[in-house]
C-alpha cells in the first residue's frame, strides 16, 4: 500500500486480458437481437439486388423458368431502343422540374409558418394533408377537377378561357407540367416540415443583433436564414430528387406515360419494358442503369454538402 | 449484511487498462468511500461491484461468493447513481415499490415498506408525484428511498450529493451518516470530494489513474499520509510543500529556507525531498522562519494567512486570533512533530 | 406645470407603444391571412373530393359546377360499401399494413437498443446503411421481388406482400426510433437491472415506457406510408380479393373510363380518414410526452 503511481504500475503486471475468449451472455444477447434485421436485409435486399444484376445479363421472360445467360446484349438493347433517350430526359425534367417547384412552394411556406400568427399550430398541422393522403387519392383529385364534363377546373378553364388546356393530363405540352404539378403538390410539405424544424433552431437573438446593426429584413434573410437553411436545403433536395427519380405513381395513375410518350420516366419505362412486354432482363438491365445514375447524383449532392458544411462551421 | 473483497482485479477498456491489479477488503457494515481524482476509475470499480461492468481479470467476493459472472439483480445490491435514475414514468411510490414488486411482495408488505421508508427519508407528503415534478433533494431523497425499502445487504453509492448545492450537500451528508449508524449496511462510496470522505467514512481508499494510493481511516490518512499525493489530496485547505534536501539534520530549500525536521528525516541519507506541513500546524512563535504577510482571512472561527517564506506562498490558519495586517513581518514556526517528508522522485514518505 | 412635464413623456411612449402594438396585430392578421390563402391550395382539392362524395351523379354533372351538393347522399358510400370489394380490401390492408409495420417497429427496437446499448461498432455502420435501402429505387426491388414470390408461389399472398413491406417499414422505423431510444439514459435501466430486473424486464419496464412517443410515431408514419403504397401490390397482386386500398382505388381510375365519380370520390375519403385520423392521434401522443407512456405496475 501506498506506492506512486508509476511504481504501483510498474508492479503490477498486467495479466493477459482475456480477449473475450467466452462472450460474455450480455453480448450473445445483444448480437441475438440484431440478427433478425441481418436476416431481413440479407433476403430482403441484398439478394433482390444480386438478382436483379445477375437479371440484366440474361435472357428472361417474366414468367418462363428458363435463362440463358446473354452479356451486355440487354443494356444494349434497352439504350438503343428509341424510347430510352425519351425517358431519360423525361425522368430528369420530371424529378428537376419537381424539385424546383417544391423548393419554390416549400421554402416560403415554411418561411411563413415560422413567424407568428393566431391559429398558427392547426394551420402547421393540415398543411401536411396533401403529403398525407396516398398517392391514390392525389391522383384522382386532380384528375377528377380537370376530367371533362365533370371537373370543377376543366369548366373554369374554359369559362374564363384560360390560356392552358383545360384537360391538361391529355395534352402534348402540358402533360408534363401537369403530372409535375400534381407530384410537387402532394410533396411539398415534406420541404415544409423540414425547413420549419431547421429554422426554429436559429438563434432568434441574432436576427435582434441584425437589426440593431440596421439590417434590412431582406439582409437578414440573405445573411442569417439563407445560409443556415443551406446544409438542410442540400440533404432535403438530395432526398427530393432521388424520391422523385424514383416516382412512379404519379405518372403511371395521372397518365400512364402518355401521351405517346410524352411523360413516359424511367420507373414507367421499366414497368413496361417487364410487366407490358414480359422482358424481365430488359428491365433488369435499365433498373441497375438507373441504380447507378441515382448513385452518382447523390455522390454530387454528398460532396456539395460536405462543402456547404465547410464553409459553415 | 456482507463482507466484499476486491481481489487482484484489473479493468481494461480494448487494451487500454484503467484499473490496475487493485486489492482490498471491505468488512461487513464498514463505510467505505472510495475517493480521488475525477476519472481515476472510482466508478468503474463500483461498477464492477455491482455488476453493470465486466471484470477484466482478478475477483470481486461477495459474502465469500465469487460474483464475476452474476447478474446484479442477484447480488443483493442497491444502488444510488449520481443523476439518481429515477423512472420518470412512475410515481415516487412506484418507484421505491419497484423493486419489492418485481419480487413479487404481498402488497401489504410493499406499503408498508415504501411507507416506512419515506417516512425515514421524509417523502410521505411527495409519494404520488413523478420525479420531474421533485426538487433536486427530493429526488435524491426517493433515490435513496429506492434503495433502503430494499433491506439490501449492500448499498453503493455513486457521487449521489454531487448535484446538490452546497447547503444541501452538508445536511444530507449528516442524514446518510446517521442513516448508516442506523441500518449498518456495508456501504461503498464514490466522491470526489475529500471532505465527504473524511466526514462519513469508516475507511478511505484513496484512488489515482486507477491504482490505490493509500487505505486507511480518516485519520490515519490525515496524520500519515503515505505519500504526496495523499498529503495534498486530504485535508482541506491543502498542505504546504516545501522542495529541497536534508543537510546536516536540518531541511534547506535552494532557495536557502531552513526548517526544523521531524524525527523520521534526521537519518535520512540524503537526495531531494520534499517538506509537508500543514496550514494548521504553523504557530506565530519568534523562534521560526521570517515571513511577511499577504492576506488575512478571518472567517470567525479561524485565521487563514496567506504569507510568503522563502519566496513562496505559504498558507497558515490559527485557531487564535493574531492582530496583522498585510504586508507584516513575522516569524512561522512549523511543528516538526506534524511536518512530513517525502522522496521527491517516488513522492513516497520517509 | 410639473405635472404637465412629467406627463408629456409618458403619454408620447404610450401611443408609440400602442401604435407599435397596432402595427403587430395587424402584421399577424396578414400572416394569417396568407397561411390560409396558402392552405387552400391544399385543401380545396380535398374539400372538393368529400363534397362531391356526397352529390348525386346528376350534380355531377352540373355546369357550372356547384361546391355543395344541392340534395346529399351517401348513395356512393353505400355503393362503395354493398357492391363493390372495397370493404375487403380495407380488411386486406390493415392485415398487411399491420403485419409489416409492427413487425418493423418491434426489430427496430431491437435492433437499436442493440446498437446503442452494446457497442457494436459494424452493426451501427450496418444499421446506419439500412437507411440506404429507402434510398433504393422501388421499380428496381419490384422486379426480384416479383421474381421471388413468383417462384414460391406466393403471387398473390398478403404474408408476401407484407413481408415486402418490410423493406419499406424497416429503415423507416429504424430512422424514427433512433434518436428516442439513445435519450434514454443508461442508468435508468442499469438502475432497473440492480432493482432486480433481468435485461429483458429492464427493456421491457423502462425503455419500452420511455420509448412510447416514438414506437408510436414509427408505427404510425410507417402505416401510412404502407397504407398510401402502390408499385409493390399492383406487381406482386392481381387476384381481385387481394387488392389494397391502394390499388383498388388504382383500378378504378385505370380499368373504367368513364368513371362513376361519385364512388371514386367516396373511396377516396374513406381512405384518407384513417390516414389523418392516425396522425392526429400520433400527434397527441408525441406532444403529450414521456407521462402519455406510463404503464401500470
Ligand atoms: N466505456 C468506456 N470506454 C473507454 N474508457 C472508459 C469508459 N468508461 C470509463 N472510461 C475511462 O476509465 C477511466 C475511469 O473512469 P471512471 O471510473 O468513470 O472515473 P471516475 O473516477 O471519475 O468515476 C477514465 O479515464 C475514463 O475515461
Ligand atoms: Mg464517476
């Protein structure tokens, strides 16, 4: 008793620790409650997605046990089929065109909804019906308002002969904005919900630190919000456009991809290519195309973001 | 009530070890409060007496029953953790009841436990209250409450007044010690706080970097400290140390500061040493070393001094009362019979 | 005069204050304002959806339209509910809905408490990568899911849709439930466990109350996404008993082309009644905290 402390070290000699020869049942029960989301992710998502690799190299019929294994034959069909271009710049006037109207609805709603007014919580609460009510019902809606003889807005269009079709689901040029309206309706509140939580973390006493100093509500915006909104901005916006990459409701239940093709995206493409024309390696082959094109893109927004993030701290 | 023996045991987060090989035995209804440095590994150990830890290597004997692998809910322990872990799902009542319940005790036995508790603890009026509608001490006091409706054969305590302010923090001091003379459970205690330890405990192991430093009672430590750290660490206001060696019987600083030595330095073979006294063992005597006063303190009680000698600040506190001013000349006598010495390398007593 | 001097002052800080004031209340009167004129665009669609559940098909074809029915009925909801499968497929998707969701709540909890608890460091990338699945294009798992069931035989299996879901449910949940369950201070169940609790009745006492806000927040935010899904049923459901909401409602709009609106409109707020009313709930809950998940004994 009573050593210093690098005598007292010195010592002692440390005994061979044992390297958790025996697990301790702590841990057996730990790595117990992990292994069904293993299982899960294992069958659930790893296999599908070796499989559908492994799909895109073979001939396949959607309902014939046989394949044979045929190269890159398939990715060569699918990109020179003449829909391919077409979906492909659908799909990326779809999901940026998307994105931009729900940036531009979201971020001054949200705005909006942060400052202060009566009945501001109910308000906050059923502005996020339209994100709410399935896809279904979104679709239908809309559909129904523009549908002839019935819809509410077909009959305004008309009576005020406004300059728009008044069925723009059907029409050449206004399909595409229409099933883009409809998807940016449906999910702008997302934006809305995120923008707000972000801006209540915004120290209010630097806005009151601002204005003291005679900025103008304009310069506080652009000094004070913009920039603290902007790292959330990224990640939402990544998040957006991959979900509206990925969007296949709105067009398949708006339009069906139509007119001849004028809205046909690539999840639409697919659907066809497999369920239409029963060629499941087709399809195969442009779902990993579109994997990696998804891939790349959030490669891009991940490195704005790390930079934003820079600049910032 | 229970015996716990502490044998050999080393605690290695990886490969990086926090405690080192430490021995020793509590016997059944002592006090014990381990205290030290913040991060010195006192909570790791109490940790591994109660189980929520695994022991590296060594034993920990409870009641002569090695407990390394049993669960804690079968060593008969309660605890008391620094943020109190109330379930703040549950009443006050549910919460002492927590215990007795998941037992499975007729209900009649768990009223009148919990009641014969909280009247002890003085929480009859609180007991259907949750805890975020307690004060700071009442939640301590439903912590320690949770404890003793136990009639566990030993208590842990982990920093449990460290959250409390200072007033608080006397008062509940006081109650824990009579509520130890009362129910007499062996008891291990974590502070950091050496004044806690000294008031309340039957034995204190003084804990560095995760090795024992010294063991004994409270005034064992104080009278013989075993080394320098423990000199500094115990007593409250802090020794004074003074660094240089021993010459001709008689201890000389660099700076030429001669002292008179204690007995045990006179055959002392020489090399550097380091010269502890502490504030109360100074005297205004005209037979000691010239210091000039800096500061005076007077808290009623007692004078503390603060003076340099030798070009050192030196702290000083009289029971009496002296008339000085800052900036007076006097003369400090040490008493050699209460200084002590320590090798300057090591730090170890001579 | 000195009356008059000390009074001055203060008379002309009270009209500023009071013009100040003026000027605020007025500010929230247009912020008012606008939230609402906002909020019409996401309530008249709906708005109009239940008013035109309740018009006989006549008024639905009105011109120029009329907002309310003249005359209501409920004809399309008794239609809905005596002549069509809706009923049915209402059963359906709870069944699969409920499967999939407290499935993935419960290995959610799991899998968390796991990762939080235990250290494990691949299973928190592992974890963290889930998130990655809800990233995954839906098209590209229909395909191998199609493939799969195909082969089991189990096309037109509620069991194989809802085990589908789970890949929906899952990453979902674990996103939710994550930050709830790493609130918990440890001490709490270390205090149980000292209390006499075994690790499953410490789980099982105190972080399952603690955690209440959230399993009920991932519970419900994942039914209705699965409630609200479509790709997944319409590739791996065709038999007409099987059908989903969803994807009854789908059929509606795509097999009829003319068609009966009023029914459509009906099925329409009966299945967005139980997607509004669940987060309504879910909202309560969450607000009223950790004492809305105290549990008995
Ligand atoms: N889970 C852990 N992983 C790694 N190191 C730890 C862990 N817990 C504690 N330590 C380290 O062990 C040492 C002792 O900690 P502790 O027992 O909490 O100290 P204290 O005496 O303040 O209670 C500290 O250096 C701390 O950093
Ligand atoms: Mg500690």
């Amino acid at each position: 008793m009573g050593l210093s402390i690098a005598e007292a070290k010195r010592r002692a000699v440390p005994p061979p620790f044992n390297r958790r020869k025996t697990m301790t049942t702590d841990r057996k029960i730990g790595l117990l409650l992990l292994l069904p989301l293993v299982v899960l992710v294992l069958g659930l998502t790893v296999y599908p997605i070796v499989q559908v690799i492994s799909l895109a190299f073979q001939q396949q019929s959607l309902y014939s046990p046989e394949s044979t294994f045929v190269g890159l034959a398939n990715f060569n069909a699918v990109v020179s089929h003449e829909g391919f271009t077409r979906s492909v710049s659908n799909t990326f006037v779809f999901t940026f065109g998307s994105l931009a109207l729900q940036m531009a609805m979201g971020l001054p709603i949200a705005l909006l909804l942060n400052k202060e007014f009566p009945l501001r919580s109910p308000i906050r609460g059923v502005m996020l019906f339209s994100y709410l009510v399935p896809y279904v019902v979104a679709a239908m809606t809309w559909k129904f308002m523009f549908s002839d003889a019935t819809g509410i807005l077909n009959y305004w269009v008309r009576a005020l002969s406004l300059p728009m079709p008044a069925s723009p689901f059907g029409s050449l040029d206004w399909a595409m904005a229409g099933v883009i309206f409809v998807n940016s309706w449906k999910n702008f509140p997302f934006m809305v919900i995120v923008f707000l939580a972000q801006l209540q973390t915004i120290d209010r006493q630097l806005y009151e630190a601002a204005s003291v100093d005679g900025a103008t509500a304009w310069q506080q915006f652009y000094k004070i919000t913009l920039p603290s909104l902007l790292p959330i901005m990224l990640v939402v916006g990544m998040l957006r456009t991959i979900w509206n990459f990925n969007n296949f409701e709105v067009v398949f239940l708006l339009t069906q991809g139509g007119p001849i093709g004028r809205t046909e995206t690539l999840p639409l493409y697919i659907y066809r290519f497999v369920f239409g024309e029963f060629s499941l390696g087709r399809g195969a082959a442009l779902a990993v195309i579109v994997f990696f094109v998804l891939l790349i893109m959030s490669a891009i927004y991940w490195r704005l973001y790390e930079r934003t993030q820079e600049r910032f701290k | 009530m229970a015996t716990i023996d502490i044998k050999a045991i080393w605690k290695a987060y990886g490969t990086h070890p926090v405690i080192f090989g430490i021995d020793f035995a509590i016997p059944d209804g002592a006090f014990v409060v381990l205290v030290g440095p913040s991060g010195c590994g006192k909570s790791t150990l109490l940790r591994m007496i109660a189980g929520l830890e695994d022991i590296s290597s060594g034993e920990i004997l409870i009641d002569d029953k090695i407990v390394n692998d049993m669960p804690p809910k079968d060593r008969d322990i309660a605890m008391v953790f620094q943020n109190y872990a109330l379930y703040p799902h549950l009443t006050v009542k549910e919460n002492m009841a927590f215990s007795l319940r998941l037992r499975k005790e007729k209900r009649a036995t768990v009223d009148e436990r919990v009641n014969r508790a909280a009247e002890i603890l003085g929480l009859m009026p609180l007991l259907d209250r949750y805890p975020k509608a307690l004060s700071g001490g009442q939640r301590q006091r439903v912590a320690m409450g949770r404890a003793i409706v136990r009639d566990a054969s030993v208590f842990l305590f982990d920093e449990p007044l460290s959250n409390l302010d200072a007033k608080l923090r006397v008062q509940m001091r006081t109650e824990l010690k009579a509520l130890h003379q009362r129910l007499k459970t062996t008891t291990v205690y974590v502070t950091h706080d050496q004044i806690e330890a000294m008031t309340m405990a039957d034995i204190i192991v003084v804990m560095q970097e995760g090795v024992i430093m010294q063991l004994g009672t409270p005034l064992e430590l104080y009278d013989k400290p075993a080394n320098r750290f423990v000199a500094g660490f115990i007593g409250s206001p802090a020794m004074n140390f003074f660094e240089g060696g021993i010459q001709a019987g008689i201890f000389v600083t660099e700076g030429g500061l001669r002292l008179p030595l204690p007995v045990a330095g006179e055959a002392y073979p020489g090399g550097s040493v380091t010269y502890g006294i502490r504030p109360e063992h100074f005297t205004v005597d005209a037979a000691g070393v010239p210091a000039r006063v800096l500061v005076i303190e007077p808290t009623g009680s007692e004078t503390q001094i603060l003076a340099e000698i030798g070009g050192q600040e030196v702290l000083a506190v009289f029971r009496e009362r002296h008339a000085l001013n800052p900036g007076d000349e006097i003369r400090l006598l040490p008493d050699t019979e209460q200084a002590h010495l320590f090798n300057s390398k090591d730090g170890e007593r001579i | 005069m000195t009356a008059m001097t000390r009074e001055m002052p203060v008379l002309v800080v009270s009209a500023r204050a009071r013009r100040a004031a003026m000027k605020k209340r007025f500010e929230k009167l247009l912020f008012l304002l606008a939230a609402l004129t906002v909020l019409m665009i996401v309530l008249l669609p709906l708005l109009w959806m239940v008013a035109s559940s309740f018009k006989p098909n006549v008024e639905l074809f009105q011109r120029p339209p009329k907002i309310f029915a003249q005359a209501p009925t409920l004809e399309h909801y008794v239609e809905l509910w005596e002549f069509t499968s809706f009923p049915l497929y209402f059963l359906n998707t709870f069944l699969v809905a409920g499967i999939s969701c407290l499935a993935g709540v419960v290995i959610s909890l799991f899998t968390v408490y796991a990762i939080t608890r235990f250290e494990f460091i691949a299973a928190r990338a592992f974890a963290f990568g889930v998130l990655f699945i809800y990233m995954l294009p839906p098209i590209l798992l229909a395909l191998p899911f199609f493939r799969i069931w195909y082969n089991l035989n189990m096309l037109n299996s509620l069991w194989a849709l809802g085990i589908t879901y789970l890949t929906i449910t899952l990453p979902f949940s674990l996103w939710i439930l994550r930050p709830y369950i790493e609130a918990i201070p440890r001490a709490l169940e270390e205090a149980a466990m000292i209390d006499g609790c075994t690790r499953f009745q410490a789980f099982r006492k105190v972080i399952v109350p603690q955690a209440w806000p959230g399993i009920v927040a991932s519970f419900v935010f994942t039914f209705v996404v699965v409630w609200n899904e479509l790709l997944y049923s319409l590739v791996l459901i065709s038999d007409e008993t099987k059908r989903t909401v969803s994807l009854g409602i789908a059929s509606l709009i795509l097999e009829t082309s003319v068609y009966s609106w009023g029914l459509v409109n009906a099925a329409g707020v009966v299945a967005t009644v139980p997607v509004l009313f669940l987060f309504a709930f879910a909202a309560r809950q969450m607000a009223s905290g950790i004492g809305a998940g105290a549990v008995k004994g």
